[in-house]
C-alpha cells in the first residue's frame, strides 16, 4: 500500500503524469473532457487537499469559465464518475484521485487541520471487509475508507508548540 500526498515529490511532474492519464482514461472511455472538466481536475491536482465545491467555483469564475454551482457539480460528478476525483464524506469535498484508472479502494488520510489529504492504494480484493462480503454473497460496488489526523507538517507544528 502506499500513499500519496504527504511525501516530497515534483509537484508539477505528479499534476502532468494525471493530467496525461485522465486525457488517456477519457480517450479510451470515447468521452469528452471538456475545458470546464480539465480545469476542475487541475484545480484539483493543484494542492494535495480537499477542495469544497464553491473553493473550486471561485476559482472557475477568477478563469471566466462559470460562476454558477451546476457548472462546478456537473464536472465533479463526470470526474468522480470516471475515476478522476473522488468525494472526502468527511469534509463534504473532493480530491483528485492519486491512481486514477485503477481498481482500487480508496483510503484517505486526511489532515484535520489543514485539509491537506494523502491517497492510499489498495485493491478490491484486500482485508477483511472483501472477505466478509464475500462469506455473505454480497457484492461491493463503492467503499471509501476515510481517517482523521495530522499530517507530518501539521503534527511537526503541534508538536513543536
């Protein structure tokens, strides 16, 4: 399992590398992605955090690309729908998916100071849940698993108080 989000890395190579997968997934999928979607998925991509829906339409309206909420909802629900982003229950906000394309269940580690929020991969098919519904005969379609904490610059900062 590893995460995504908290680690040093080329912040400009990891937003190219999901662009480019996106513009792959939609072209292999035959579905559009718009100019309003590109951005929201960048916007996205920019921080490693949770975005709120009206954080991302300030921003579209700064672009001139809309100022109404539909406009930012419709591009999350297309993203979300397709594997691009993914929604934070907790926070009531969105993040852009750290592996995209992939079947995996997703695991948040989410800052609960300053939003900041870290993917973890794992696979349909790991831990006790999936052998649980297997053992019932039930068939899993959506989990999310979400945690609550700090993350490393968060719990540095508290910690050096």
């Amino acid at each position: 399992m590893t995460a995504i989000g908290f680690a040093r890395h080329d912040h400009g190579r990891c937003i190219g590398a999901a662009m480019r997968a996106a513009e792959a997934l939609c072209a292999r999928k035959r579905v559009q992605f718009t100019p309003v979607r590109r951005r929201v998925l960048e916007i996205l991509l920019e921080e490693h955090r949770a975005l709120g829906a009206y954080e991302i339409l300030a921003v579209l309206s700064r672009d001139g690309m809309g100022s109404q909420p539909p406009v930012v909802y419709r591009a999350l629900d297309f993203l979300a729908g397709h594997g691009l982003a993914h929604r934070i229950e907790r926070l009531n906000a969105w993040a852009a998916c750290a592996h995209p394309g992939g079947a995996h269940v997703p695991l948040f580690l989410v800052c609960r100071d300053c939003r900041a929020v870290a993917e973890a991969e794992t696979t349909p098919d790991q831990g006790r849940l999936a052998l649980a519904a297997a053992e019932a005969g039930f068939v899993i379609e959506r989990v999310a698993v979400e945690a609550e904490g700090l993350c490393p610059a968060c719990a540095a900062t508290e910690g050096g108080e």
